[in-house]
C-alpha cells in the first residue's frame, strides 16, 4: 500500500466550498465591522449587496459545515489518548513525533479545532439571525440585538484565529495540504503522522 485515501471526493469539494464561503463571510463581515474597511464591501458589489448577502452566504457556510460535520464528528471524539496529546504540546511543536500517542484519522489538535469550529459557527448563525435585518432583529429588544452584535464578533474572531491555525498547520506539515488537493497521502506520511489512523486501514486489508 503505497498511497492512502485520506479524503473522498465530495469531502474535498466540501471543504473547499466552506473555505470560499469563509473567505467572503471574513471580508465582507470585517467590511461591516469598521469603517475604515468598508472599502472590502466592493468584493460583493458594494455596502447593499453585501449586507444582503453576507447572511445568505453564512447561512450556506453553516449548512455545508454541518454536512461535513455529520460525516465526520465520530472520527473527531476527543479521546483519553488525544487529551494526553495536547498536553505534550511542546513535543508537537519539537517535532518530537515519537513521544506522542499514535494519533487516528485526526490527532488531538484536528479533533480540537473541530470542535472550536463548530461551536463558532453555532453562535455565528443563532447571533447572525438575531441581527438580520430587515427579517429578524426588528422583532427581537435592542438589548438582545446589541448582545448579539458582540457574541458575533467574539465568535468570528475565534473562528478566524482557528482557520489560521489550520491553515498554517496544513502549510507547516509537508502532504497534508496534497491530502485536501488529490485525497491521498503516501503510506510513509500516514504511518508518520497518524500511526494509529493506518495501522487500522492495514487490518482491514485482505
């Protein structure tokens, strides 16, 4: 077994639909959070367009991550051994690979972000609701709208910090960024990096 199918087809079709729709929602929600970046709204045509669409498209985001989401949660459970993972942090940060647990499908750090993500784009979509004119927040008090406005905030810069990491993860570990663009990885990156992940693809080999 020389290449491995790390992620199927419309798991990477996924994935990059989500990151386009990020992408937008960053830009065009940085554009209305400060004036002096109002200058990004010509992404989507101009301040109009992109307050009515900046929802629709955090809706589709939402949606397309909850689809991933539903595939993929039962490999991202933070177990015992993922927990002992994140403690050795500094041996991750080394390199020290051998000293960590043997990771599955996803290590400690991937099942971590997961979860960081998914609870931000929850409260994105409950608080970008609430703030949703002109169909939602006329009919919520202004004391709730304001609580909203700040939870947003709080919640996309949380999942901005996270699409950081992950990215800068992907970049600083050599394959992973193949394994999203073709879906394989090679035997040797699999054994390297997700020990435990192969050795169980190896057993169900005939």
């Amino acid at each position: 077994m020389t290449q491995v199918e790390r992620y199927r087809a419309r798991e990477r079709i996924n994935h990059w639909a989500i990151a386009l729709c990020f992408v937008l929602l960053a830009l065009s929600g940085l554009a209305l959070f400060h004036p002096s970046l109002f200058f990004l709204t010509h992404l989507l045509g101009g301040g109009v367009w992109t307050r009515i669409l900046h929802p629709f498209i955090g809706v589709l985001m939402f949606a397309l991550f909850a689809a991933l989401a539903l595939r993929l949660w039962h490999a991202n459970w933070i177990t015992a051994l993922d927990r002992q993972w994140l403690k050795q942090w500094q041996d991750v940060l080394a390199g020290r690979k051998e000293r960590l647990p043997d990771a599955g499908r996803f290590n400690g750090g991937q099942k971590l972000l997961f979860w960081v993500m998914a609870g931000s784009m929850l409260i994105l979509l409950l608080t970008g609701i609430g703030l949703w004119r002109p169909y939602f927040a006329p009919l919520l008090p202004i004391t709730l709208v304001r609580w909203a406005a700040l939870l947003h905030s709080a919640a996309a810069v949380v999942l901005i910090l996270g699409i950081v990491v992950h990215v800068y993860a992907a970049f600083w570990v050599k394959g992973t960024l193949d394994a999203m663009l073709g879906g394989k990885v090679s035997a040797a990156w699999a054994r390297k990096h997700h020990r435990a992940w192969y050795q169980s693809l190896q057993d169900r080999q005939p």
